[in-house]
C-alpha cells in the first residue's frame, strides 16, 4: 500500500482562535477525544508533537495524519498544563459518547 491510498484523520477536535490562543469547543461525538474523553471544552492548545502552534493553519496539519498514528497535544487546563496522547481515528460507528455542538471551526 502506498502513502497516497492510506487514510488520513485527525483526533476529533472542534477549535476556535481566540485572543489566548486555541480554545477547544468541543469533541466530534464518537471520535478519539471524545472517547478518550482527556480533553475538555475551554482547553488552551498550545503545542503539537512538541511544535507551537498559534492558529488553524499551523495546528490542523499537524494533528491531522494516518489513521492509527499517535498525535501528543500539550494543552492548558487553567493555568495547569497537560499533555495528552491521542490516535488518529473516525469516529466510531455505533454513536457517540456524548452529545457536541456544532462549533465555528475544526481541525483535521
């Protein structure tokens, strides 16, 4: 199998820029953070795989990669940082774990 009929994913993550920098709003129901449920509404993303990342554009690709393959995102809970180990996925079939709104913007 070539790298072009692989599937690509990201972790289910829905972001909006704000002035502090990436605020998650919310999980894909059924996806990997949801379902990993590590990750919460209000969460500052501040690193990628060790990697800065400010907006969209430098955070989707950077999180979006082949199904199967581990992502580490380095948030901010408050003013305590965390690190949190995801795999790239679908959401799963057979519904989500809970329910999301639909937010401004998403990651890959």
């Amino acid at each position: 199998t070539t790298v072009a009929h692989m599937a690509h994913a990201g972790v289910g993550l829905f972001l909006e820029e704000k002035a502090v920098g990436l605020v998650v709003t919310g999980c894909v129901p059924g996806g990997p953070a949801d379902l990993a449920a590590l990750v919460k509404a209000g969460d500052v993303l501040s690193r990628v795989d060790g990697v800065a990342v400010r907006n969209m554009k430098e955070a989707a690709p950077r999180i979006g990669g082949l199904i199967g393959t581990s992502v580490t995102l380095s948030i901010s809970r408050g003013s305590v940082p965390h690190q949190i180990k995801l795999v790239r996925g679908l959401p799963a079939a057979g519904g989500p774990r809970t329910a999301a709104t639909a937010p401004t913007k998403t990651a890959a």
